[in-house]
C-alpha cells in the first residue's frame, strides 16, 4: 500500500456556503450597509440643524430623501426575507451559526 491511497482525492478549490451561512453573510452585508447611511444622514442633520435650508437646494434634497426611504425600506424587506430563508434552513438541520 502506498501513501496515495490515504490521502484524499484531490478536488478543485471551490468556495460553497450553504443557504444559511450565505443569508447571514447577507444580513450582514445590508446591516453594514445600514450603519454606514445612518452616519452620512446624521452628518446631514447637523449641517442642517446648524445652518438650516440656506443653500440646500430643496429638490435635490426631496430627490434625495426619497431615494434614502425607498433604499431602506428595501434593504429592510430584503433583510426579513433573507432571515425567514436563514430560519428555515436551520430549522432542516443547516448550520446555524450566521443564520
């Protein structure tokens, strides 16, 4: 007997997160996501506390605020979607440690 036949075969290096793993990996991503736009809108609240609408220009502003609620309202959805998926497949028996 050789030395060969202990080893194991040799496979291609594939990276495969199962279906829990990769929805908390998501959670994660959206969460970050998340926390970075909280910080740019509690910038901007300052600048305006402090100097109130001079030179904001206003439908720039409107623009804006909307893109920011409809982008976290996604985000929020995307989030309890991805978590009931995680929650599912843990409940089968998938790993369970970033679902």
């Amino acid at each position: 007997m050789s030395e060969d036949e202990f080893l194991p075969p040799p496979t291609a290096a594939t990276l495969s997160l199962s279906r829990s793993t990769s929805a908390g990996l998501a959670g994660l991503l959206i969460g970050c996501t998340l926390l970075v736009s909280a910080c740019v809108l509690m910038v901007f609240n300052v600048i305006l506390f402090s100097r109130g609408m001079r030179g904001v220009p206003e439908e720039l502003a409107r623009i804006g605020g909307v893109i920011g609620v409809l982008g976290v309202a996604l985000l929020g959805a995307l989030a309890v979607l991805l978590g009931l998926r995680s929650w599912g497949t843990a409940r089968r028996g998938e790993s369970r440690a970033l679902g």
